[in-house]
C-alpha cells in the first residue's frame, strides 16, 4: 500500500504539534524554544548575562551536590590506590628528591640572574600575591570539552581570559564567569590556543588543545631548534597572559612536538587564578 | 493514604527514567568513555522511553535535562536540549507509524535519529564557533548503536517489572 503525502503529514502533526499522552508540552514549541535559547547565547546582552549568571549558578549547585556520591566513591579508589602503591611511590620521591635537592642551588643562581636582567630592562617582575585561590567544584570532563567549573566569579573579580594555575603551573584560562562560580577551559581542549615560548631554545608558538594529555606546538617557524626536554612557558604575546608561567616539556613524536603538561590535570582540587595583568 | 508495598514499586519503577533522566544531566555523565568505547546513553534513555512509555517522560523534563547538561558540560544553552528533543522527535514519529515492538525495529529506526540529533549537535555547535573533534562524534555515534540492544535490554526489563 502507497503511504500518501496526507499520512505523512498526520502523522508529523501527531508526533511533533499534539502533547500526547500526558504531556505538557509539544515538542514543536520546546524545538523552537532550543533555537531561540542557542540564538540567544551569541547576543552579549547585560540583563541576559545577568539571568544566564543566575541559572548557571543554580545548576552548578544541583550539580556539585548531584556528583558527591561519585566523587566520594572516585576518591576512596585513590585513596586505596596510593595505599597499594605506598612503596614504590615512596622510592620514586627518594630519587626524586634527591635530584631536586641538586637543582636547588642552581635555580637560585638562575633566578637571582633573571630578575637581575629583567630589572635591567625595565621589565616589572610579576608579582606572586596576584593570585586568589579557588577550588574545583565541578569537574566533569566532557570528550568535546575539556573543562571544569570553580567556586569564585564576578564576587572575586574574576575576569574571561585570566591565567589559571596549578600551584604555579599553567592549566588554563578563565572563559565564562558568573556571580559564584567560573568555567576553566583547559590547555588540552580543542578550542584552547595559548602563546607559548620554549626554552632555552627561545621558538614563539601556539600551545594547541587536541582533547587529549598531550597539547601540541603549532606555527613554528620552519627552521626551529626546539629539542627533547626543552620547557615551554607562556610567551606574553597579546598582553593576556603573564609571560614566564611554566606550561609543560617538550616531547617530539613522529615529527610532532607535543607538550607534556607538568600538572595532571585529572587530579586537580585548587587552583590559583592570575589577577595580574587584566586588573591594572 | 498508605502507599502499599506494590503501588510503592509501581511509582518507583515509574519515576526511575526520570530520575536517571536527571541524574545523567546533573552527573555530566551522558556519554560513558571506557577507553576505545564511547556510548551516548542519554540518547538511548530519552529514544527507549519516548518510544515505549512517552508518559513516563515527558517532553518538558527532556529540555530540561538538556539545558542541565549544556550547563553542566560548558556548551551554550540549547545545544543538547535541541538535539535531545531531535531524538525525542524521531521516537514520536516511529511510535506512530509502527504497530509491533521488536528490537530490530526500534534499532534500525534509531539510526535516523542519531543522525539527526548529531547533525543538529554538529550545526548548532559549528554556529556557536566551538571546534569539535568530528571522528569522535563519528566514533560516538557508531558505538551508541551497537550498544543499543544492552540498555533495551535493561529498560525492558524495568517495563516488565513496572507491569508486574
């Protein structure tokens, strides 16, 4: 039997304008409700900010209380792993601190000759007590988006686009802020583009997030001399970001040079937040 | 009014793809990733429910969910409640056309959905200038359908137990 057009269009009346069984709404006007709001999200409005700032906020309380269980149950697995690894991790530290502990006079010489230098090109030095510490409220990494929300926003003038640290470590830049809470974009993320220099090489390039651990270098220049083992830092270029802030070291597999981050970014609790540059 | 041991069930069995429906959104957990495997159960949640038993979840608690999600995952507002309501579209359609219930059925009918969900994920996406990793989407996509038939298992089973 020939399905006629008429059919067709019952049937599509049917599904998508009536409510149905014990529904509220059709599914037509809720479609077209998702449109206006995805519309809506690209105007940069204040009073729509304002509501947008609130509805996050909310659902990033349901959300962290919603998550607790798993977070607990997530943190009683580490627990017990650290436990289990006990020794082996112990004699990791042993050799490792005994490396630091050679590094130490070192890198106070260095130091002391950098800020020497930059005070001879008038560099000002950037100042440690910029930074406000946060903590992860809700980190739940998305495989399209590699990002996690903290527990401070327009209350502690956080600002889109601020350095975001672990310890002194970059991780990432602030890229939407609320009243109580911010959302931090990840180095690793697709969408993340940050101006990096390496040392001692000395190559400009952008760090570039692929969704995984490992960031690549891109927009080198074609006759660069960057090397296993050489540190990236951030560069400074666009007046964003402090330059000097340590990203990761560089690791070249198969003619691609990837970044190793030096922070884990899956086990991240508190961060510090770069007020530096954008409150002056 | 006691509520007895059965009708107790009963309300329980019948809440539960809400509740799981919420706790996906709230939990930010509506795509698994066990290493290579990558499977969209909210998807398979909303396309299973509205197909089967559309009165246990209603189209107003879908957008919801997907307005959670997109807070929840750092999207722009829409993008998942568009593309869960895309779903929620296509089972609609095919509750009204079919008359048998057979897993193939619903199987073969889910392929147009997730394709219409992911070009709506894809397009709304690309117009908010977000970069997305397409061969996962693929990936996502193709292990969400394999992956099918064990969630209609386990809803069934919750459907079986609800009548009982």
């Amino acid at each position: 039997m020939e399905t006629s057009r008429e059919d067709v269009g019952i049937v599509i009346r049917s599904a998508f304008l009536k409510r149905g069984t014990q529904q509220r709404f059709s599914l037509f006007a809720l479609t077209i409700l998702s449109i206006i709001l995805i519309f809506l999200e690209t105007i940069d409005f204040k009073s729509l900010n304002t509501i947008r700032s609130f509805v996050k906020d909310i659902i990033y309380r349901g959300a962290s209380i919603a998550t607790y269980p798993s977070k607990s149950f997530s943190s009683f697995y580490q627990l017990m792993e650290n436990h289990i690894n006990l020794y082996s991790n112990y004699k990791e530290l042993i050799t490792e601190n005994e490396e630091l502990k050679n590094n130490i006079s070192k890198s106070d010489f260095l130091e002391l000759e950098n800020s020497q230098l930059r005070q001879l090109i008038d560099e000002q030095v950037a100042s440690p007590s910029n930074l406000v510490s946060a903590r992860v409220m809700l980190d739940k990494q998305s495989p399209y988006l590699n990002s996690f929300v903290i527990n401070i926003g327009g209350n502690k003038n956080i600002k889109n686009g601020m350095a975001v640290l672990d310890g002194k470590i970059f991780i990432g830049r602030i890229v939407d802020v609320n009243f109580f809470s911010s959302r931090v974009l990840l180095v690793s993320d697709l969408n993340s583009k940050i101006p990096v220099l390496s040392q001692p090489s000395g190559n400009h390039a952008i760090l570039s997030g692929h969704g995984t651990s490992e960031p690549t270098l891109e927009y080198l220049s074609e006759n660069h001399t960057i090397q296993d083992g050489d540190k990236v830092y951030t560069s400074g270029k666009g007046g964003i970001f402090t330059p000097g802030i340590a990203v990761g070291k560089v690791k070249i597999d198969k003619k691609k040079v990837k970044v190793l981050l030096f922070s884990d970014l899956s086990q991240i609790t508190f961060v510090n937040i770069n007020l530096g540059e954008l409150n002056k | 009014m006691k509520l007895s041991f059965k009708q107790f069930r009963y309300k329980f069995f019948e809440l539960l793809p809400l509740l799981l429906l919420f706790f996906i959104s709230l939990n930010g957990s509506s795509i698994i990733n066990v290493k290579f495997f990558s499977i969209n159960i909210h998807y398979i949640l909303v396309y299973y429910w509205i197909l089967r038993k559309p009165e246990n979840l209603g189209y107003g608690f879908i957008f919801l969910s997907g307005i959670i999600s997109d807070v929840v995952l750092g999207f722009p507002l829409g993008i998942n409640a568009l593309s869960l309501l895309m779903v929620a579209g296509v089972a609609a359609y095919v509750r009204v056309v079919t008359v048998r219930i057979t897993l193939v059925n619903d199987w073969i009918s889910f392929i147009p959905a997730l394709l219409f969900a992911n070009f709506v994920y894809f397009a709304s996406l690309y117009y908010s200038n977000y970069s997305l990793d397409y061969l996962y989407l693929l990936k996502n996509s193709i292990f969400t359908l394999i992956f099918y038939p064990v969630l209609w298992g386990v809803f069934t089973l919750i459907v079986n137990l609800q009548k009982s």
